[in-house]
C-alpha cells in the first residue's frame, strides 16, 4: 500500500479489526469495519424457536432434523444481525470473543436487541 493511501485510510478513520482464527462473522465484513458488534451467541441461540424445538424434543445432534432446525436457525440469526445491525449503523456483527484486536475501535453488543428481533 502506498503511503497516500495509507495516509487516506487513517485519515478517514477506517480501521481492520482483528479476529481470532474461526471467527464467525453473521453480518457485514471484518475487513475495513468501522463499527464493529457482537453477539452473545449462545444467548441468542437459545431463544430461537429452532433451539427450543430441539431442546424439548430431545432432537438427536446428527440427525437429519438437527440438521435442518440448525441450518434455519443460523438463518434466523443472521437475519436478526442483519436487521439490527442496519438500524443500528453497524457494520459488523460477529460472535462474543471473535475479537482479538479492535483496533481502537469501540465494539457494541447487541445481543439484548437480535433476542428482541427474533421475538417480532
């Protein structure tokens, strides 16, 4: 990178945080972020109806039906980041501990707001 672009970069106060290695990302992208959140995914996952089903119906991890309640799941969760993060001029939502270096930059949680959103 060139020293003006470089110059340029900080000047408009983008910044790159740094994840940890498997860091999943549910909304936007970690390079270049300017408003970086997470999520508390296990909060969230659990007041999905999908986890509850599985939960109460004793759905066997493995399972054709995990399967599929899982892959709807994420779904729904990263539709509720998407959606929350929009109102909310973030650009990036990725699980609680995925940050390993924000970059200066103040990370907002969001889990209290996608738990609202997959209850509407």
């Amino acid at each position: 990178m060139s020293l003006l672009a470089g110059l340029l970069l900080v000047s408009a106060g983008i910044a790159q945080i740094k994840t940890k290695r498997g860091c999943v990302v549910l909304f936007g992208s970690t390079a270049n972020c300017s408003q970086p959140s997470t999520i508390n995914y296990r909060k969230v996952q659990e007041a999905t109806p999908e986890w509850k089903t599985i939960k109460s119906d004793g759905v066997k991890k493995g399972s054709a039906r995990y399967a599929l309640l899982v892959s709807e799941m994420n779904s729904r969760i990263k539709t509720a980041c998407a959606t929350v993060a929009q109102a909310g001029s973030r650009d990036c939502v990725v699980r609680k501990g995925d940050i390993s270096n924000a970059g200066g930059l103040t990370v907002t949680d969001l889990t209290s707001d996608v738990i609202a959103e997959l209850g509407r």
